[in-house]
C-alpha cells in the first residue's frame, strides 16, 4: 500500500508558498554569490545556504558513519535524483565531480562554478584534458570531493554498474576512495516502495533505466522540487563505508569492487526502516 501524501488543494497552495520562498532565498543569495570567492570558502558557504534550502523543501539527513580524515579523499555513492548535491555538502561540506552538460543550466551552472563543482567532459575524445582536471583540483583541495560514478540517476530499485573512465586518476595515485550509500525513506524513516519512488522520489530518464518500475510522469528538476514539496518532504539516508583497499588495481578492477560493495549494502538498506 502506497503511503504517499494525496495531492490536494492544500497541499498544492502549501507547495506554491514554499516553492516561492526557495526562489526568493536563491535570489536574496545571488549578490553574495557574485562577490564570494571559489574555493574552501564558498563550500563553507554552501554548506549554509544548502541546509537553509533543504529545510523549506523538508528534507532531512540523517548520516551513519564518518568520513576519512585522509586527504585527498574521494568519496563514491549511488545517485537518485538531484538532491544529492545539497544534501551531501550539508551532511559533510565538500563539492562534487559533474558532467559537461550541468554547466550550461541556467543558473545552476554559474552556482555550481561558485561553489567548487568539477565539470568534466566524458567523451573520450577530451579523456585527458577531464583527467588533468580532476587532478588537478582533487590533489589541491582540503574538503572531501563527491563523485556518482554511476554516471546518472535511477529510479532507485538498483545501483547501476560504475563507469570505469571516472576512475582513470585513482590509478598509483594517493587518493583515498571511500564507499557511501544513499537511501531514501520517508520523513519518519520507513522505507519507500520501488514503485512510489519511481512515481514521486526520483528523478531519471526512462530510457536509462535497466530494471524496475518506470515513472509515468517525467518532471524538470524544478518540477521534481515542487512535488517533493507538496509531498511534504523525505529523508536521505547516508550510510558511510570504510575505504576498500584499492592498491595495485586498474580502474576497472576498481569500479567493480566500489560497484559491488555499493550495490550489496544498498540493497541490504533498502527496505529497512532507519535505525
């Protein structure tokens, strides 16, 4: 039995309330953001402004574990829908590795920048050029930096395989990886169901999808904000792992061991109510 919150007039006036204050709060930012610098500080800054955000969507974190003090340090985790990008740096600070394509969103691409977000190129073609990049800022930064090397979101049923090229600086590096997963539950943290998360709490492409339930409904990531806000809110549950030994493997061997330690403690979750 689905326990998804029916949608109603009052909930939708609610959602527009609170979708109104999301966007004023971002427009109130967007000074502060032109003259704030690139680096430690604005992560610092994003860890604020995240968490202010999160709360008018109404969405918790709740986190199981802790994060290596060893730097540099990459952190891996599944991906679900677009609110991994606040709810990690709230939970931990840090920035992320992303794909070309997010820079030239609208607005998102510029915050992004100001924020510390890696953008990279994964056409082979311009393999070496994302690889320097990613070095470059990884051996450089004192803030742990996130990666979904599923490349994409999903619809929350399984943990797609892992795309070895993300992993192509790992190799004879002195880079610790460790191992996140993410789950989403509803806000008194009782599990969600494959098909309500698919029709509600994820954000994917249809197409993409290898297994379990499709949505009926594709939405724009701001449309998928407005309905989690009518919904009224969920948790994120982050359940962090030791870092694998990784030494002496090539980046395939290394995407299969974080897939597979990934994938089987994800699914050992899934269905379990949060402790």
């Amino acid at each position: 039995m689905t326990r998804v919150r029916r949608q109603n007039f009052f909930n939708t006036v609610g959602a527009c309330l609170k979708f109104t204050l999301f966007w004023l709060l971002v427009a109130i930012q967007l000074p502060i953001l032109v003259f704030l610098p690139r680096g430690a500080t604005s992560v610092k800054y994003m860890r604020f402004f995240m968490r202010i955000l999160l709360y008018v969507v109404g969405i918790r974190v709740r986190v199981h574990g802790e994060l290596s003090n060893h730097r540099p340090l990459l952190v891996i985790s599944n991906h679900i829908s677009i609110f991994e990008i606040a709810t990690f740096p709230v939970a931990f600070g840090g920035s992320f590795i992303a794909k070309q394509e997010m820079e030239s969103w609208p607005l998102v691409g510029w915050v992004a920048r100001k924020f510390g977000v890696v953008f990279i190129d994964r056409r082979p073609s311009h393999a070496m050029d994302a690889l320097a990049r990613v070095q470059q800022t990884v051996a450089n930064v004192s803030y742990p930096i996130f990666l979904f090397p599923e490349g994409t979101t999903t619809n929350g049923a399984y943990v797609k395989p892992f795309k070895s090229t993300l992993f192509n600086f790992i190799e004879n590096s002195n880079v610790v990886v460790q191992p996140m997963v993410m789950n989403y539950r509803f806000r008194d943290g009782t599990p969600i169901s494959d098909t309500d998360m698919a029709q509600h709490f994820a954000y994917f492409d249809n197409a993409k999808q290898d297994m379990g339930p499709k949505c009926s409904r594709e939405r724009s990531a701001f449309g998928q904000v407005f309905h989690i806000m009518m919904l009224g809110g969920f948790m994120v549950e982050l359940t962090v792992l030791p870092p694998p030994p990784l030494a002496g493997m090539d980046r395939k061997q290394i995407a299969e061991t974080l897939h597979k330690t990934v994938s089987e403690k994800y699914m050992e979750l899934k269905d379990k109510k949060s402790s």
